[in-house]
C-alpha cells in the first residue's frame, strides 16, 4: 500500500530521523522495550523466522518491515493501549471501533470493525479483541488485545493460515470464568 510510505515519509521529515530511529525514540524506549526494528534489506532478515519466505526482500514493502520477537509484539500493543505514552483521546480513537459487518468465514471474527490501526471486534466465545494480523510470504501473526480479562496474546505460525493464528490468540486472551 502506497499509502504507508506516504506515512513513512511524514513521519521521517516531521522527526528528522529515519523511521526505525524514530519508532525507538518515540515508542519502543519509552515503553522500555528493546529489539525490535525495520528491516530494509535481506541482510537484516538473516536472524528473523518468516516461515518459507528466506528470499523474500523487505523492499517489497514500501515503508520497510517492522521485525522483532513474538513478545515484543504483545508487549507493544499492550503497552501503548495500557500506559500513558499516548494521551487519552488519541488511545480512545485507536479503539474505537468503526463496524464493518459480521462473521468472516473461515476465521474466529463474529463481529468485525476498524480503529486507527487496530482490527476490532468480537471472538467466537463473545470477547471483544483489539489489534492486528499480519501476513506474508510464509508466515502469519496475530497480536490482541482483551481488555475484559487484561490480557494480551501474539501468535506466529509458519504458513499463511489465518484462521489458526488468530484462533490462538484468541483463545489466549479470553476471559475464564
């Protein structure tokens, strides 16, 4: 998409700064999490699991490729809907969910919705999840968000089945009652 190197590049005049050093200084070291960056060439995969994908280039997206590990990616987005490193209005618009329709075949979404960057909607058992899948050449991810149980799950799979990757994060972040 376009329109995130549009972002990108926003984001790199406004700060002076590329983009990885930008997302350290304004969102990863403020929330204390160290490791994750933006790849921009196969050399800087070398150390990074994407399933099948060993030749792929980070070229390919246009605003570079954000990688790092399984809990880092939970421990972002719990920490930016849960500390006040965003104010108050701009953390409520990320959540707020704009509907888009119903269940997705073939995936655990009963109800679907759109925030400012978040996938939001409910799970198979009712629970309201905040956050995002992500997929690629041989791999996919899912990082949410429950905020009914307080808790934040990331799951990574080999291969690009959606349905199983979302389902465990999921089933990780349900209330037990």
């Amino acid at each position: 998409n376009i329109g995130y190197l549009f972002v990108r590049q926003m984001i790199e005049t406004a700060c002076g700064a590329s983009l990885d050093d930008a997302l350290q200084r304004l969102i990863f070291h403020p929330l204390d999490i160290h490791g994750p960056r933006i790849a921009m060439t196969r050399d800087d995969l070398a150390a990074v699991a994407m399933g099948a994908a060993g030749s792929y280039h980070p070229g390919w997206v246009y605003h570079g490729l954000l990688v790092g590990r399984l809990d880092h990616a939970a421990l972002t987005l719990d920490r930016l809907l849960t500390t006040d490193l965003l104010p108050r209005h701009l953390r409520d618009a990320m959540c707020a969910a704009h509907p888009l329709g119903g269940p997705l075949q073939g995936r655990p979404w009963q109800t679907t919705g759109y925030g400012l960057g978040l996938m939001i909607g409910t799970g198979p058992v009712g629970q309201k999840v905040l956050g995002h899948t992500g997929g690629g050449p041989g791999s996919t991810i899912a990082v949410y968000r429950n905020d009914e149980s307080g808790c934040t799950a990331a799951a990574f799979l080999p291969g690009e089945d959606t349905n199983a990757v979302e389902s465990v994060a999921f089933d990780a972040v349900r209330p037990i009652f």
